[in-house]
C-alpha cells in the first residue's frame, strides 16, 4: 500500500509540474507584450516578436526595393536616434530653466545651432529618405514629428511645416508601426542600429 501512495504521489507531483511549465511556457510565447513602462502616468508597452526569416523575393522590383530600404536605414537612423537625444536633452534643460522667455530663447539657440550644423546634410536626403526619417523620428522619440513641431513652434509655424511637407507628398503626422513597418525593424535589428 505504501509503494501506491509513493507512486501516486510522484505521479501526480510530476503531472502539476508538467502542467504549469506548459502553461508558462504557452504564456510566453503567445503573448507579445515584453513589458509595461509606465511614465508621466502613460503606460508604454514593449513588444516582443517572433522572430522571421525573409524569403525569396518574387520580384527584382522588390529585391531592389529592400535593397535601397536598407541603405536608407543605414543612413537615416543616426539622425532620428540624434534627434531623440537632442530632445532629451532640451527638455531636460528647459525644466531648469526659471521663465518662458529664457525657454523661448533656448528653444530658438538650440533650434538655429542644429540647423547650422546639420542643415547641408539633411538637404542632401532624397524624398524617401525624409519620410522615412519623420517614421524612425516617432519610433525613437515616441512623437509625431508634427507633435514635436507643436510643442516646441506653434500651431502656425507647424502648419506651414505641414504644407511644405505635402508639396512632397510627404506628412508630418506619420507614425511608425512595427507591425506594417516590419521590414524596417528587421533591418535596425539585424544592422544592431539600436
């Protein structure tokens, strides 16, 4: 009778950790949320995916397409990752600072040393590249490139932004989505961009 009781025990010992390792392990994979961020009472959420292995193109048409996706990337996500720091940064200087005239007047510094600096090279980025640009600017800051416009120039000035932008069919207001834009992620994470 004792061998019984032993044996059941081990059973049924063996079953409950065969069912919640299953049970965690399900929990891991079909879920997507990696972790919650909670900041200035927002909550952000980091996803996960599963990873993918890109087939065959069925055209040359798109082999090319990636192709020059990729070096737009390349050459476009140091710019959005700069830009992301430099915001960082002025906010975390304009909280310092004691009036709205002193901020006015960082914000306009700042605003005229980044055009001195970066002006000639950002003239140089084709049309594709610039949209992709305003997309890689919301996945690093987290805002529209017209919500940053907003915030630091005024309606007006951010309406005349968004006009000029449409003149090459471009928009201000784009966002990036890692679901639609996967090609896009795979490149900053193959590259190591991040």
């Amino acid at each position: 009778m004792k061998i019984n009781n032993n044996f059941l025990y081990s059973i049924t010992l063996l079953m409950l950790c065969k069912v919640s390792f299953s049970q965690n392990f399900e929990k891991s994979d079909s879920s997507m949320i990696l972790r919650k961020v909670v900041m200035d009472g927002d909550t952000f959420y980091l996803y996960s995916f599963n990873q993918f292995i890109l087939k065959e193109f069925n055209s040359k048409k798109d082999r090319d397409a990636y192709i020059k996706l990729v070096r737009n990337v390349k050459k476009v996500m140091p710019y959005a990752k700069l830009a992301a720091f430099r915001l960082q940064m002025m906010d975390d200087n304009l909280n310092q600072l004691p009036t709205k005239r002193f901020k006015k007047k960082y914000i306009k510094s700042t605003e005229d040393a980044i055009k001195d600096e970066f002006i000639g090279q950002l003239k140089k980025l084709t049309i594709s590249q610039g949209k992709l640009l305003i997309k890689l600017i919301h996945r690093e800051t987290g805002n529209t490139t017209y919500e940053i416009l907003k915030q630091y120039r005024g309606s007006a000035s951010t309406m005349f932004y968004g006009i000029w932008a449409r003149m090459y069919n471009a928009n201000i207001d784009t966002k990036y989505d890692p679901i639609k834009d996967y090609q896009i992620e795979y490149i900053i994470k193959n590259a190591k961009l991040e």
